[in-house]
C-alpha cells in the first residue's frame, strides 16, 4: 500500500521482530510497533495494533516465530486466545503447526504463508474489479483495506485495481462505532487517491434509499460453509437495506477465511469487547461509568443476503461453496 508515496505492508519481519504500523494511532499518528516475543504479539493484537481477519493470522504466524523452541505449544494456545471469530488466526496457526511438524524452517514457512495472502488478495482485486461499472458509488464498513490483510485489502482490493485501471469510482466509507475502523479506510483511500466520503454507521439506510449506492462491498472474519458470514458489527444491518433497496451485497475474502468445520453462522463465536470501548472515543469520555454498556464486535449475516463472495478462486454464490474450492 501506498503512505505518502512509498511503498508499505502492514507488518513485515526484520532483524527477528516483527513490525506492524500501529492501527491504533491512525489516521493521525503513522509509526511502527515492534513486537520481540510471543507476548508481545498477542498483547498487538488484542489491543487491535494489528486487525482485520488475514493480518491478524499473518501476525500469529510470525508470532510462532519469535516463541522459544521449548516454548512453541504455550505461544501456539496464547495466540489462540487472543480473539476468537477471525477465522484466519487459526488457519494460520494450524499451518504453522503443520510445517514446523513436517521439518520447516518457522520463519521461512511464516514467510511463505504471508505472501500467500498477498497474492489471494491481488488475485481478490482482480475478480473484484470486474463487479464494478465505471462511475460506481460504493458502500463498504469496517477496514477491509491493506491494513486488514498485509497488502491490497480484500474489499478494498478491487477498488485498488478499479482505480488503477481508470475507472471513476466513489466510495461511502461507513465510520464504524465503536473502534472508527472507517478513519483507516479513509486513510487508505486517500493514500490511493480514491474519493470518499465518512459517512456516520446509521447514515447508510438514508444514502442507500435515496438511490445514491450501487453496490456494497465488505470484507469478512469467519464464514460458514452455507454461505452465512461474521464481520464487524453492522454489517448485518446493511445486507438486510441492501436487499430492501435492491442493491448488490459482496463478500470479498480470501478461502482462509471459511471455516470448513462450520456449516451455519448460527454456531459462530461472537467476540465481546471492553465496555471502555463504547464509553470513550479516543480518550474522551462520552458515556459515564454507571451507564451499562454492551459491545458485541461482530455479527452475522445470512447468506440470503449475500450476492457473491469474491475469492481468489473467483466469484462464487453462497450455494457454490463446497468441498472442492479448498
Ligand atoms: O475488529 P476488527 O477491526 O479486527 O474487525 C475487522 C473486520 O471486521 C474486517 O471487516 C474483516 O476482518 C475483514 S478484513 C480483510
């Protein structure tokens, strides 16, 4: 991804640590948070240094990397613990357990599972952008970006490769309460010089009735085998006006993010968050400490309300899900 011109992944190996740009600092603040042991992996990304389903299995990995040989099953179960519905934390981590067992070097085979993500979600991009018409306005919510995924994005993927070949796109970047994962999408767009605007989470309905988007695009964290998918709270919300409003609704992830032990949604693992969450934005207070509070981080939407998944396979309607694409 582009920031300020230069070329950047979300989080890269160097001189055995791992450095991941600080996602809680942006848009306001670009540095880089190095992370030197196990601990300070899962403490990232609880903390959210680093999210989005595909980053946070590509940090994992890189994770078993900096645990001590002796070390190896107590890093694998304190990554596992640190948030429960990306999909992608534990299919990174079942393959880190599967080279280290079958002789590979763990950091080659970390390597080698990254730029795998970053080719799945190129490949996103490409397939993705054949969706969209030349003057499209889009709607997507949450952070699916590079930030998300270590390179291109997986929504935001297409959009990437819409722009690049000349196409005139426009974007409505919902905000995303409670963590304002829409100031990392706007931060991206900017940097790709794609026009936007931050609409509030409850604005959507009004733009999408109005006649002013033609289609959605949104990211995921787990999707069940029928087709039902989790991704960040809200979501559900907007494939249901989607469908009221006859506008197309897609899914873009890469095949790391479908649990093939999971046939419904229903059985989906929704992550609950701090309460500080909702009571302050940023470090400004907006709900005092009697106020109870609820923070569900995710929920799930049925596949009904899918048109397509763009994968790196390519587009593929919820009932096509099936053994044979893995
Ligand atoms: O809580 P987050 O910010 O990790 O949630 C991220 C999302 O819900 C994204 O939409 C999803 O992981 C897809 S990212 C390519």
């Amino acid at each position: 991804m582009k920031v300020n011109g230069k070329e950047y992944r979300s989080l890269w190996f160097e001189d055995g640590k791992l450095l991941m740009i600080d996602q809680r600092k942006l848009p306001f603040e670009f540095s880089i948070f190095e992370a030197r042991s196990v601990d300070d992996v899962a403490f990232a990304i609880k903390d959210m240094v680093v999210r989005g389903a595909p980053a946070i299995g590509c940090a994992a990995a890189y994770g078993i990397v900096l645990a001590e040989k002796n070390e190896i099953e107590v890093a694998f179960t304190k990554l596992a613990n640190t948030r429960p519905t990306a999909h992608d934390l534990f299919h990174a981590l079942e393959y880190m357990r599967r080279k280290i067992e079958e002789g590979e070097d763990p950091l080659d085979a970390a390597e080698k599972y990254v730029e795998q993500i970053i080719d799945k979600c190129r490949k996103i991009g490409e397939y993705g952008e054949t969706l969209i018409q030349d003057g499209a306005r889009i709607l997507t919510h949450c952070n699916a970006g590079a930030l998300a995924t270590v390179d291109y994005g997986t929504a935001l993927s297409p959009m990437r490769v819409a722009k690049r070949r000349g196409k005139k796109i426009f974007v409505y970047v919902d905000e995303t309460r409670p963590r304002l994962q829409g100031s990392l999408t706007s931060w991206e767009l900017k940097n790709e010089e794609i026009e936007h605007v931050v609409i509030p989470d409850n604005a959507a309905g009004y733009f999408m009735e109005r006649g002013e988007v033609d289609m959605i695009l949104v990211g995921a964290d787990r999707i069940a085998m029928n087709g039902d998918f989790a991704n960040k709270i809200g979501t559900y919300e907007k494939a249901v006006l989607a469908k009221e409003n006859d506008i197309p609704f897609y899914v873009a992830a890469p095949l790391s993010t479908f649990d093939r032990n999971l046939g419904r949604g229903e059985d989906i693992v929704i992550e609950e968050r701090g309460e500080d969450e909702i009571r302050r934005i940023r470090d400004t207070e907006i709900f005092p400490e009697w106020v109870k509070v609820k923070n569900p981080a995710f929920d799930v939407t049925p596949a009904r309300y899918v048109t397509a998944f763009i994968t790196e396979k390519g587009i593929i309607k919820p009932d096509e899900i099936t053994e044979k694409l893995f």
